[in-house]
C-alpha cells in the first residue's frame, strides 16, 4: 500500500491565489499523521503548467493566466510543513499513471489525500480505480475548492465502492 498526498502546494495553500483551497490549512495536520503512518511508502505530488499548453488546455490556461509559471516558481512548491520531500510532478490534472502504479504495484492498493478533492484527488482516485487498483481517500486529509465541493466529490467516489472508499485516519490505523 503506498501513500499519495495529491498538491499540497502554496498555489493551493496562498488565500490570495486564483486556485486557493479554503480549507487547505485544516489538512496540513492530518496530512502529518498519514506521513507518519505511511513512510517511506508515500509520494507527494505537484501539479506543474506545462512550457506551451496545447488542445483543451489552451483554453484552461487562457482562464487561468497566472498558473502558467515554470515549476520551480514559489507558487508551485509544496508547502513548508512538507518542503522539500521528492516530488512526482504531473501537467495534468489527475497524477495516475505509470509512476504510482508502479508504487501501488506491490498490493494493488493505494491511498490519497491532498487537494483539491473535486478536482486533482478524484481525477487520480478514478483513473486508479480503472487501472483496477483499489483505493482509499483519507476524507479529513482531503480540501476541495469549497466545503460544498468537497462534500460532492466524497460523494461521487463513494458511488465507486467497493473499488474506492473514503476513510478516516483511525481506520487506517486500526488496519496498520
């Protein structure tokens, strides 16, 4: 079972940015625990604006200019509680694919948390589930772009049981 923590960066963390999580401060604690409880066996992620954007992503970065910075910008690093671990950087919006399923190999599992959990978390959460890995979503290490939203994607996912449930941190725990 490997961990992966989906964008825990300033881009996300910063009230001010274009793309801020509001609740992204009430994950950096549970996002602690989970590290303690998973490494070595984890990832963090980072989403990264591609050099030139191209097909439907022309008119993404169109909407969204200021996120069309070169992956060591300070917006796109990870927040300072997590500074400085690797990172596995993606263009795209889910972070599924050859990498993490490499990781999950071993026992075909993989748990997620990270933000945004209408967005990032669930676009990998899926893709992983069709790849027929089994995965978790740790709900109170997860922020969506509002409360609203991230109440809707624990939603969505919990439609895709038993392939995809949402837990709690204690349960993993209990699991460990």
């Amino acid at each position: 079972m490997v961990l992966a923590l989906i964008d825990l960066q300033r881009i996300f963390a910063d009230p001010t940015s274009g793309w801020a999580a509001p609740d992204f401060r009430r994950v950096v604690e549970p996002t602690r625990q989970l590290v303690e409880l998973f490494a070595p066996d984890m990832v963090f992620t980072r989403f990264v604006a591609p050099d030139k954007p191209t097909g439907s992503w022309v008119a993404y970065y169109q909407e969204f200019p200021f996120a069309l910075q070169p992956p060591e910008s300070a917006d796109y690093q990870l927040v300072d509680e997590f500074k400085g671990a690797a990172t596995l950087d993606k263009t795209t919006l889910g972070k599924w694919g050859p990498e993490l399923a490499q990781a999950a190999a071993p026992d075909g599992r993989l748990v997620l948390g990270g933000v945004t959990t209408d967005c990032c978390v669930i676009s990998t959460a899926l893709a992983a589930v069709d790849a027929g890995i089994q995965v978790q979503v740790v709900e109170e290490a997860c922020a969506g772009s509002t409360a609203d939203n991230h109440r809707k994607a624990l939603d969505i996912m919990r439609l895709y049981a038993p392939m995809l449930e949402i837990v709690t941190i204690d349960q993993l725990r209990s699991t460990q």
